[in-house]
C-alpha cells in the first residue's frame, strides 16, 4: 500500500523515530501502525530516538592514516559520559568510522550516515542507533576531516586518550618514516597550543582588522598618548601573530627556536624538503554546550525513570 506523508509524521511522533526510519517501518508492515511501533522498538531505533535530545559532548576523537602516509582521516564521535568513551565497543566503532571515511569518498556528515555500513547491510545511521540502544546512551558522529594531496605525508597525534586529535599534512619528499618524528613534534604543539593559523599568510584581513581595534582602544584606555598607540599597536598584534600562527610560535621543546626554524633544520638533517601545509585539530565536545548538573541529582533522575 501507499505510505502516506501523514502517515510517517504520526509514526515519528509516537516514536520519536527518524523521518526514513518511519517510513521503511511502514513499508515493512505494509502500514499497519502498531507493527511499525513494534519494529521500530525492536530495532532500538524509538528507544535511540527518545535520548536523542540528551547532550553528547564526551567522546572520542580518533585517526586513520594510509600505511604511506598519503591519506588521512579524523573523526569526533560524541557520547554523553566519559564512562561510554572507554567503552570498548564503542572505542571499536569510533575506529570503524574513521577507517571507513578513509576509504570512501565521502564528503559530509550527511552523507556518512547514509552510507552503508562496512561488512553489514545497515546504514551508518541504521549502525549509530543500534550502537545508542545497545549502550544506553545518545551518541553521534561530530565531524570528520581528511587530507588526500600529491607529495604530502600526513602525520597524526592524539593526547589525552582520544580527547584532543590532530593531523599536520606535510609537502615533502621525504618519507613517511622519515617525517614521522617532525610530524608528531608539531602536531603535539597544535594540540597543546590550539593555534588558529599556520603562517602570516594565512591570517585574514578581518581578524587583524578586528584585534587592531580591541589593541588600540586598550592602548588608549591606558592612557598612553596617541601619536604613540600607533607603534604600541603595531608592537602588540605582531607579539599576537606570533602566538597564533603555529610556525611563528616558540616550540614547546625548546623555546630558542619557533616550529618555523625547527622544521628546517629537521629538514637539512634529512637532506629533504619538509612545509607544513595544513591543520586540523579536533577536541572533544568544544563548542558543545554541556549541561551542568549535579551527579547525585542524575542519579536520582535515572532511579525514578
């Protein structure tokens, strides 16, 4: 039989289901409501749906490099609690999810979720929700990012168990092996420095435009005299560029040298050419808004459910 618009909307509101989840339920039980309930329940896709609303800003961050390092992906994958991040089924799934955006051609999130699941005949979406009833807990696929270039070698470093990822393309003619160290030395100062450009070049008009006001009206405010807040300015957002562009700041390791001249003397004791070209950094649940509440307060809630 035919399935009806309105039909699907009275499925997704008794169930609380996705929209094509509904749809496919019905088609299954050729329209029989209560059915569709049942299948629905079954799947764990109605009991996925009701924790959809909860906030998921724990997780995992997780990194999937080709063996000759030309190709890389990275994924954020959220739950509610730090407790499900050290879930091992879902440490495996998070793992899954980066290797198969590696593999693929896929460009959005979106697009990912549609996808069929490696090795099963579910969606990744159709995956996610049986993981969220199997756990117990709402989770969802954040963002991905991949590097695929010619002559680049992409390297990967993840901190904290998985709670701050980051990946650094290199242009290079070296090999994988060879720019491994280089590699995991900047992408350890990206992840403990969260700088937002790679060069000067990289920093647009907008943000120095926008930073030379704030400086300006500071230099003022303090009372400096105005044929002076010029040079004053000038002074302090060029000490500012140099904090947040990654090859001007002082590396971590030793503060003499900033990333810039470290990777040329990397690159000299190599014999080879090595350029940072891009960054992604991803840490778990940032821009998240959490929701704040007390642990005995949570408990209580989930007793009385």
């Amino acid at each position: 039989m035919e399935i009806s618009a309105s039909m699907v909307k009275e499925l997704r509101e008794k169930t609380g289901a996705g929209m094509m989840d509904c749809k496919k339920a019905l088609q299954e039980t050729e329209g029989d409501m209560e059915k569709a309930i049942d299948l629905l329940r079954e799947k764990g896709l109605a009991k996925a749906a009701k924790k959809s609303d909860r906030i998921a800003s724990e997780g995992l961050v997780d990194i999937c490099i080709s063996e000759d390092g030309t190709k890389a992906a990275i994924v954020e994958v959220n739950s509610e609690t730090d407790f499900v991040a050290k879930n091992a089924e879902f440490k495996t799934f998070v793992s899954d999810v980066a290797s198969f955006v590696l593999s693929s051609n896929i460009a959005s999130v979106e697009e990912l979720l549609a996808a069929s699941f490696p090795g099963s005949s579910e969606t990744v979406q159709e995956t996610l929700n049986s993981k969220i009833a199997t756990i117990g807990e709402n989770m969802n696929i954040r963002r991905f990012a991949k590097f695929e270039g010619q002559g680049t070698r992409a390297v990967g470093y993840i901190h904290g168990a998985g709670k701050i990822g980051v990946l650094v393309e290199l242009r290079t003619d070296a090999s994988a092996a060879e720019v491994a160290e280089v590699g995991k030395d900047v992408a350890m100062q990206i992840a403990a420095m969260n700088p937002k450009y790679i060069s000067r070049n990289d920093v647009d008009q907008e943000y120095l435009e926008h930073e030379k006001q704030i400086l300006t009206q500071q230099a003022l405010n303090e009372g400096k005299p105005a044929e002076i807040v010029e040079k004053m300015v000038v002074g302090r957002l060029n000490k500012q560029i140099n904090e947040v562009c990654v090859l001007e700041q002082a590396f971590v390791k030793n503060p003499d040298v900033t990333i810039a001249k470290y990777i040329d003397a990397e690159a000299k004791k190599l014999g080879k050419s090595i350029e940072l070209v891009n960054m992604v950094r991803f840490e778990v649940g940032e821009g998240i808004e959490k929701k704040s509440e007390d642990f005995a307060e949570e408990v209580a809630k989930q007793l009385k459910k």
